[in-house]
C-alpha cells in the first residue's frame, strides 16, 4: 500500500475516495442534528434542569470561543497558558 500511495495517481484517488467518505458521514451527522435537537427540546419541555443546563453551557462555550479579534485572541491564550501553569504548579506538576 505504501508503494501505492507514493505514486500520485493512485494517492489521488485515495484521497478522493476519502474525501467522499467524509462528505457522506458529515452528511449523516447533519441531518441527525434536527432529531438532535428536537429530543433535546423534549427534555426541557419535561424538566430535565440538567439537560438545560448542560445547553446553556455549550451555547455560552461556543459564543465565548468565537473570538475573531487577534489581540483578544492572544490575551486569552496568554491567560489561559498562565491558568494552566499555575494550576500545574498547585498540583505540584513539572510544567516542561
């Protein structure tokens, strides 16, 4: 197989083949998303707190990682490098 994919013919089509398979999988994944949500509506409508809170979470993670600025972009990674590093050091981890 090795020898195979060295030759660019054969590797594109390989790719191109999992290319596809991907695309049909997404396809697939996407079109359970609105069963998905539906079953997730049914468990808040019938209560379930901790289907709710388990949402708002995702929905609060998802706007809060959308940052698009690149100066906020580096704060956040240099705050949240300096967060881990000193959470190693209070479990007395090596942080190399």
């Amino acid at each position: 197989m090795s020898r195979w994919l060295a030759e660019p013919k054969f590797q594109a089509r390989f790719n191109l083949g999992r290319r596809h398979q991907r695309e049909i999988v997404f396809g697939r994944i996407v079109s359970l998303t609105e069963k998905a949500s539906r079953c997730v509506e049914k468990a808040i409508d019938s209560g379930d707190a901790r289907v709710a809170l388990a949402l708002l979470k995702e929905v609060v993670r998802v706007n809060c990682d959308a940052r698009i600025d690149p100066d906020e972009l580096r704060m956040r990674n240099l705050f949240d490098s300096l967060h881990y590093h000193q959470s190693a050091k209070g479990r007395g981890e090596s942080q190399n």
